[in-house]
C-alpha cells in the first residue's frame, strides 16, 4: 500500500480531519496529479479557511500551472489568515512568494 492509499484510507475514517487532507494533497503533487491536489487544497480551505498551511502549497500550485493571478490571490488570503491567527512565520513565507510574483 503506498502513501496515497494509506491516506486515503484514515481518511475513510475520518474525512473532515484537515491534517489528513492536506498531506494528501501534498502526496498528490509529489505524484504529478495537480487536478486532485488543488481541488483538495479547495475542499480544506473551504472547510476550514484558516488551516493555513494550505494557502502556500495551493498558490505554488496556481503558480507551476501558469495561474499566477489565481496564485496572487491566494497568497493574500493566506497572508490575511495568518495575519489574523498570529503566525508571523506563514505571513512571511506567504508574503514572500506573493512579492515575488507581483515584481
């Protein structure tokens, strides 16, 4: 059983869990399958807007897949929640990437 079926698995039993979700999503980017990581990276972000991890890897996402305005967007929304939530490290990967597109 690799990695993918094993998360999907706990997932079977516990599906909300965030945690989960999102190293699956990662597992699916390692993979190549950029339409199933993104649209989880989604589903998290929906679910719970300030698991705010999610924010950086969907945006480098957006941004490999030439999206860069979508990547924009959601960096700045990442750095929002991050903001909010205290976690200065987030803001700061999040802003960091966000510049870099924007110059």
């Amino acid at each position: 059983m690799n990695r993918i079926e094993k998360l999907e698995a706990l997932l079977r039993e516990n599906g909300d869990d965030g945690f989960l979700n999102h190293a699956l999503a990662l597992e699916y980017v390692k993979a190549g399958d950029d339409g199933k990581a993104a649209a989880l990276f989604k589903s998290i972000l929906e679910k719970d807007p300030d698991y705010v991890g999610s924010y950086y890897h969907l945006g480098k996402l957006q941004e490999r897949c030439g999206d860069e305005p979508g990547a924009i967007a959601v960096y700045k929304k990442g750095m929002e929640i991050a903001q909010k939530l205290g976690e200065q490290h987030a803001y700061n990967e999040l802003r960091a990437a966000c510049e870099y597109l924007e110059f």
